[in-house]
C-alpha cells in the first residue's frame, strides 16, 4: 500500500467527520469558519478585532490550532469568550478528529459564531475540511502580491479573502490592486476584504459581513 | 501499517537520499544552504541581494522550490547563475528525490555556493534533510516575535537565523530584543543576522559569513 493510497484514506476519513461535524454545527444554527494563513499574518490581531465589536452582539466561541503553545489561547481568553486550544505537537494542519474532540467543551446550542483559528500554513490546512461553513483566507501586504499564484489550492478552497496590514502598504513593494487581481484569477469567486488591525480600517465591514450570516 | 510507519519509512528513504547528495557536495568542494521560512518573510528577495553581491566573488548555482509557478526562478535567472526549478504540484516542503533529480541539471564541478530555496512552509520542511549543509530560517520583522516559540522544530533544526524586513520594525508590533530572546531560547546556537532587502541593511554581513565558508 503507497503513501497516496494512506493519504487518501486519511482524507475520506476525515471528509466523513467533517459531514458529521457540519450537521452538528446546522442542528444548532451555529455559523463557523476556519481561518487560515501563513504564520504571521494576523489570524489572532483580526479575531481579537472582531470579538471586541461582536461580543456584544452575538455569542461568539473559539477554536485556537496550534503547532506548539497555547500563546493565542491566552490572547482571546482575555475577551471572556469560550476558547478551546489544540496543540497539534508538529502537525501542520488541523483535523476534523480533533475539531470534533474540541467541541467535547463547547456548548453549541448557546454559540452563533464559532472561529477555528487554523495552524499557520498556507500549504497543508487547504485539503482538510473542518466541518466549516467556509475558509476565510487572510493574507497581509508584506507577503507580496504573487502568493495567489504560488499557493492556489488554499485561496481556490477559501471563499472570503482578507487582505491584512494595509497600514503597511506604503512601505512594502505590494500593489493591492494587483494582488486583487491576482487572487480573482484564481478564484473569481473570492469576496475580498481589506482590513488593518493597527488602525481597525476594514473591521467594520467585515463584521457586519459576519452579522449578516449569523442564523438564528 | 499505520500513517505513522508510512511516515517513518518516507524519512528514512529521504535521510538516504540526502545523505547521498551529501557526499556528493562533499567531492565537489560545494557549499550549500536551504533556505526556508514562511511565504513571503523575502527568501527569495535575499537571494537576489546574495546573488548580487557574491556573484562575481564565486559561482553560484540555484534549485528553486515551489508548489505552483516559476515566477521565483524567473526573478533569479536574471542574474545570470544557473537555476533549476522544482515545482511540487501541491506538495508542501522539498524532499531529497527532488533536489537529486535537480542536480543533473547542474555541474556542481563549477560550483561553490547552492542555493535551494525551499516552498514556503514554516512547519514540513522542517523534518525534510536535502543533503545541505546547514539550514538558514528567514523570519521577517512583520511576523511577530512570538514565531519561534509557536514553531519550534524548524527553529531547533536551523543554524542561521535571517531577521528580514528590519526597515519595517517602526511600524510594526515586533520587539527584535524579544524575538530573538525568543529564538534562543529555543536554539542557543543559532547565528544570527538582520537585514533589511530595501535598504540593503545587513546584506553585506550575511555575505561575508558565506565567503567564510565556502570551500576552495
């Protein structure tokens, strides 16, 4: 038996938790997605940006993956929303297996917006379903605007784009206007937002973009 | 047979491999780094600089990893060193059946300095030997000072560590006391550098420490 013939069982295996995790997540109208991103990007600045103007609104809980440390755990445990840490000890992606272990301590009934802040990756996080209603990609300025090109599978899977760290754009060599570019012809499907958690420009309109998925 | 001895058995395939490849950098007198990080921390805007400066000291040859595209072979053709692209289709790090297929493309007789610049992946291509005689992690200044604790194996398993994008550090939240603190206290022996490629800071070092170590 080859590696492919293993890694596409470990694939149908994990698809099959994650339909089985998905019901879960309609049954109690939660709405969830799975962030993913190069490490340092910004997945923890947005998530903290959007629990500070939604806490308020809506119930909001918390997935944190992570190759080592529970240091983001601790960043959005600050905001008094439930949060569950998975240290993946080396794995670069998370699994529906463990999302399913980690919702053992969330109660779903009470959540309407559940975040599944994935391993930084832009590789190996695209071909593992999490049970998620949809991938929202984040990727900053500073990473260049060719990434689109270079990683497509993760930005062909994700449906929301978010363009990280526009504070930065004076100083780095990225054109935002050809990283759009670049993104669409990938995925003309992506809807694209352009945020800095520095100046908080662009939260507003991608929480409201939250609001208005949330069932209740 | 588990995942786990699938994985077990493709190391020690690759740690073969490599330590074949080794061997024959050995004979040719050719010194080699892999150079990896995640997307966009500027592997390949470093290279370039490298390139720059060190190629008409010494030949310089160039293996480029990537999951999709050659756009970064194309940027560094233009200096006029050999290049050979590996593109991986999806996968995520380099393996030692790749670099060996990529150097029959190249006479290593010529060459004192390889370059393979690895896809961009903070977590896989950490536990993937090349046959390269030392592995040098680009960090850049916009990734945050928290990257080595939250991803330790592939700062353990570098010996250089490249802090990128110093001319950055007014704009954004990275103590580069704190990040390197953090760096070794993670690896103690990691040698490290800043450099910024826009001001060209710190370029100069950098290619000092290669000449010291290229063998004649």
């Amino acid at each position: 038996m080859g590696i492919i013939t293993i890694e596409r069982k470990v694939l149908e295996k994990n698809d099959e938790l994650a339909s089985q995790i998905r019901d879960k997540f309609k049954i109690n109208n939660t709405f969830v997605v799975n962030i993913v991103s190069s490490p340092g990007s910004g997945k923890t600045s947005i998530l903290e940006r959007t629990i500070e103007k939604l806490k308020d609104k809506i119930k909001i809980a918390v997935i944190e993956g992570d190759v080592q440390t529970d240091l983001d755990a601790k960043r959005v445990e600050r905001y008094s929303v439930p949060v569950v840490q998975i240290v993946t000890n080396g794995g670069c992606h998370l699994e529906a297996k463990l999302v399913k272990d980690a919702l053992e301590n969330i109660d779903l009934k009470e959540i309407r917006f559940l975040v599944i802040e994935n391993v930084g990756n832009l590789v190996c996080p695209a071909g593992y379903d999490l049970g998620e209603d949809l991938k929202v990609l984040i990727l900053s300025t500073t990473e260049g605007e060719d990434k689109p090109l270079k990683y497509p599978k993760m930005f062909i899977n994700s449906s929301i784009l978010i363009i990280n760290k526009i504070d930065l754009l004076p100083y780095v060599d990225c054109n935002i206007e050809n990283l759009k570019k670049n993104a669409l012809s990938i995925n003309p499907d992506l809807v694209v937002f352009e945020t800095s958690c520095t100046t908080g420009e662009g939260i507003e309109k991608w929480c409201e973009w939250i609001l208005g998925n949330i069932k209740y």
